[in-house]
C-alpha cells in the first residue's frame, strides 16, 4: 500500500505539472528565467519513462505468472498421472509380493508312498532352489515398493516447490501492480 500512495503522489504531482506547463505556455520567456520550465518538462519526461518501465515490466512479470501457471498446471497433471501410475505398479507389486508369500509357505506337490528316494531328493533340490528363487523375489518386489514410494516423495516435493514460486511470482505481480 506504501508503494501504491507514493504512485498515487507522483501522479498527481505529474498532473499538476503538466497543467501548470500548460497554462504558462504562452508566459515561456518568464518561466526560462526561472527554469521551472525546463525542469517540468524534465519531470513530465522521467515520469512518463518511469510508468512506460512499470508497465513493460508489469507485462513481464504477467507473462511470466502465466507460464509459471501453465507449468505448474502440467506437473500438477504430470505428478497426478505419476502418482496414480506409481500407486497401480505398487498395488500390482503387492499382489504379487501377496502370491509370492502364499506360494513360498504351501508345499508344490504331495508325497505320495510312491516316490522313490532318489525323486524324494531331487524335488527337495527343486524345492530348495524355488523357495530361494521365491525369497529373491520377494526381496526384490520389497525393494520396489521402498523406490517407488521414494519416487512419490520426490513428486510430491517437486509439486510443492513449483507451488511456492508461482504463489511468489503472483506476489510480486500484485506488488508492481
């Protein structure tokens, strides 16, 4: 508001010079021996410089607030579509991670009297190594899960940052203004 009342006083400083220059066109020889002349005339000029700049740089900065926008409008969609891809890899993730831990706790097959020894060892090998493929597996599908949450931590934070600056940018818009 400081800055408002100050462009506010400058105009209407502005205004009374441009008046007083007008009316003492016709007296110009008593106004150039004073050289009140001049100096309105300077300060109509710098006035009109300085709003000419506020009003390049008003544009500037709206320019810039809609880009900012419309950026922010994308990665918002971006981390919407990011988040909603990420939740149905981590939903896919768990089911498996959920069949994982089902098949690694139920037998593959049923002893029957009929098995020879020999048969006997060769699924518990078969056994062993699919129970050691199966805890891999799991190992991995917890892995996952861990990177992809970390993944939508750093969206999430991105979001908030571009957030900030656009909320700055309109501060700065409303400030010139």
């Amino acid at each position: 508001e400081g800055r408002l009342s100050d462009v506010q006083s400058f105009r209407e400083v502005r205004d009374k010079s441009a008046k007083f220059l007008s009316n003492n066109v016709e007296g110009r020889e008593a106004l150039d021996n004073s050289g009140a002349a001049d100096l309105l005339s300077q300060l109509l000029f710098s006035s009109d410089q300085m709003n000419n700049k506020a009003k390049v740089q008003i544009e500037d900065l709206t320019q810039q607030l809609d880009v900012a926008d419309k950026q922010l409008r994308s990665t918002r969609q971006f981390l919407e579509e990011q988040a909603t891809e990420r939740e149905l890899e981590r939903e896919e993730w768990e089911k498996k991670l959920a069949l994982a831990k089902s098949a690694h706790g139920q037998p593959k097959l049923r002893y029957t009297a009929e098995y020879s020894e020999q048969e006997e060892s060769n699924h518990e090998e078969e056994t062993q190594q699919k129970q050691g493929e199966d805890k891999g597996d799991y190992d991995a599908l917890v892995e996952k899960v861990f990177q992809l949450r970390e993944i939508i931590r750093g969206l999430e934070s991105e979001g908030e940052e571009k957030t900030k600056t656009v909320d700055r940018k309109v501060a700065e818009v409303d400030e010139l203004r």
